[in-house]
C-alpha cells in the first residue's frame, strides 16, 4: 500500500500554508506563535474567516455547505491549522451535533440548525456525561418524560458539558424509557436550548486554572417533541457514531507533532553541563523514541484515511487511535515538564517563565483528561477486544 501524498495533496497543502499565512489577523498569528490561549470572540472571528473560505465544515457534505474535500484533504486541512497553532473551532457544532443532525435529523432539523453552526452564529456544547455515567455512559440518568402536550421534561443533571457557560444549544442523551432489558435501551437524542427555563449551569476550574468545564442542572425543562433527533428510543446508536469520529479527532498526530517541535526548541535553550540539552545522547534518543510513535501514530492515521477514501467508515480502529494519540499528548507533555524544572511549576505566569511557555503547565494538567474524554482509554480496550480481536464463535 502506497501511503505517501500524491503531488495534488502536496499542491493542496501549500494552499493551505499561504492561506493560513496572509488570512490570520496578526493579532491572533501572535497568539498563535506564542501559544496563547485564545478568547472565545477570538475563536468565532476565526470561524468566520474559515467559514467565508468555506472550510469551518470540511467534513460535511458539500449541499450542506461543506467544502466538498475528501478525507485526506480533510486531513491535511486539519493538519495544518494544528501546526499553525490557529484557533480550535469548537468541534460539538461542526464535528459533532452537525454530522448527526445531517445523518440521522429531518428536513426541518437541517434547515433549522446547519446554517447557524456552520457561520458560528449558534455555540453547542454536549450533554453526555453525569456524575454517575462517564465512561459507563449507559448509566445515565437523565430523564425526559413525555407531559403528553407534544413535549419532553428534562431532569437531572449533565457534568463535563464544556464551555456550557457560553453555548447557545446543548445536546444531550436522556433516558426516555427507564423499562426495557437493556441499559442501552430507552434512551433519546434530544436538542436542547439553553435558554430555556429550568437550566443551570455552575462553571468550575480544571486543575490547569481553565474555566473549561460545568455542571448543568435540568429542573422541569421542557423541550419540544420536534427536538427528537432519529428515533424514540434510538439514541445509543447516534451516540456511538458520534464517539466513533470524537475519537479519530482525539488521536490527532498534529498536536503532538507541534508539541514535539516546541519540547526540541525548549531543550535547545536549556544548558546541561555546560551544552544544550538537545545535544545529550540520552536525552536526543528519548526524543528519538517519541518520534518514532507519533510516526508510527501518522502511518495509521494514513491507512485509515486510505480505508476513508473508499467509503469505509471509521470502526474499533478509531479506539486504537484514539488510545495512542491520547497517550502520546501525554508523553510529550511530561517530557517537556521534565526539560522546564521549577519553571513548571509556574500556570499563566508570562514573566515568570522563559521564552513564552507560561502555557506548557496548564496544557499539561488539560492532557490528564485526554485519557478519559470520548470514552476512557480502558473502555476503549474494551471496544478493541471485542471489535477486533474476538475469534469468530466466541
């Protein structure tokens, strides 16, 4: 199999080069270069210029207004605006609730909602997990009872719905039938405004000092019966395709491939009895090691995207992504602490950290998270086991 780019791809990637270069607002490309944490107004007025270029939704199709790409342009697009360091568009609109809704909603869920998240005028956030069901998702508790006046009551409580605070729409998995044999049973896709009546939201800090996550509380909330997505009772499967593309997502080899190219410059400022430290042996061959993972990382990504190219969707190998590249976030995370000493020690601090790097502790406390978010690594071992591994009869 030949897994290298063909020179069209080669061509398409420096359109994206030149089009980030002379497209990012300066502001945000100084941002960008110090790996800065971006504000929200900062992210949505990216959405917009990439939006106008129409690549917010390269992965939509094109009558929905996708860019018409196919998955290894898609993959480049992405790659690139990693490297970049250019604002992450949140991905619950555009990779998550918008797919789905275009898969599995009506014609009226489509009219209503694509157009709004693909200009960023509407913020989504998700409602999957609770205190009780994180990766045990089919534990979840919510419940939504018909009031028989062509509505659904909402109660119970979300947790680790990000930036909850600032969207406009919530999707959230409910169980809308507490009487059926399976846990995975009797549980709905419903859409939700959060604006409605009845929705708390209480913000709280991750351990990196970022105001990322929130408890979400329903109290009597109503939702319209037309904010069903799919089936009555269908949601374990929407849930499930959508994990399945999160789960490419957090296997990004871009990350960790900038990540990478910042650990070597750090070591490169840092002296070591009297040498930078990039140039001791023990220390370029514990380099050496993470290079040849995320290497190994880029050669599956690129059979998966080969797969994507003749129409096969991502399946349990998207678990092996997502448990490498989440580890491998990690990896390079640590190593970098390890390089930085005392100055890890420092969260947001400009002047107290050299060479603008203030942003490497708190980026490393995020990553504790990478492991459990889209489904623990642990369960995803599970999906591997049985998708992959089961011998036929067993």
């Amino acid at each position: 199999m030949d897994l290298s780019f063909s020179a069209e791809q080669e061509a398409f990637r420096q359109e994206v080069r030149s089009f980030i270069r002379e497209a990012m607002p300066p502001d945000i490309a100084e941002k960008a270069k110090r790996h800065a944490h971006f504000e929200p107004e900062e992210i949505r007025r990216w959405h917009g210029i990439l939006a106008e270029r129409g690549w917010a939704a390269p992965n939509w199709p094109e009558q929905y207004g996708g860019a018409g790409l196919d998955p290894t342009r898609r993959f480049i697009l992405g790659e690139e605006l990693v490297m970049a360091g250019a604002p992450e568009l949140s991905p619950f609109g555009l990779r998550m609730v918008g797919p789905l809704i275009i898969q599995f909603g009506n014609d009226a869920q489509r009219a209503r909602f694509l157009p709004k998240i693909l200009s960023g005028e509407e913020f989504w956030c998700q409602g999957y997990s609770e205190p009780g069901a994180g990766s045990d998702l089919a534990s979840l508790q919510l419940k939504a009872e018909d009031d028989g006046q062509g509505n659904f009551i909402l109660n119970g409580q979300k947790t680790w719905t990000t930036y909850a605070d600032r969207a406009d729409w919530i999707f959230v998995l409910a169980r809308t039938n507490g009487d059926t044999p399976k846990r995975q049973q009797g549980i709905s896709f419903l859409l939700c405004d959060m604006k409605t009546p009845g929705i708390r939201v209480e913000p709280f800090l991750t351990l990196g000092g970022t105001p990322a996550f929130c408890d979400t509380y329903f109290d009597d909330v109503k939702v319209p019966k037309e904010n069903l997505v799919g089936p009555l009772d269908g949601g374990w499967g929407i849930a499930k395709a959508l994990l399945g593309h999160e789960r490419v997502g957090i296997g990004d080899v871009g990350s960790s491939t900038r990540a990478l190219h910042n650990l070597k410059a750090i070591a490169a400022e840092t002296v070591k009895d009297g040498h930078p430290l990039i140039e001791d042996p023990a220390f370029r061959a514990r380099i050496a090691r993470l290079e040849i993972r995320i290497e190994s990382l880029r050669m599956v990504i690129y059979k998966t995207l080969a797969g994507a190219e003749l129409g096969k969707a991502p399946g349990p190998e998207s678990s092996i992504l997502k448990i490498r590249g989440s580890e491998l976030q990690q990896q390079v995370g640590e190593l970098t602490m390890e390089v930085m000493g005392l100055n890890s020690l420092n969260w947001f601090n400009e002047g107290a950290v050299p060479g603008n790097q203030y942003w490497v502790p708190s980026n490393f406390n995020y990553q504790r998270a990478t492991t459990i978010y889209g489904g623990s690594n642990e369960i995803q071992r599970n999906v591997i086991a049985k998708g992959l591994l089961q011998l036929p009869g067993t």
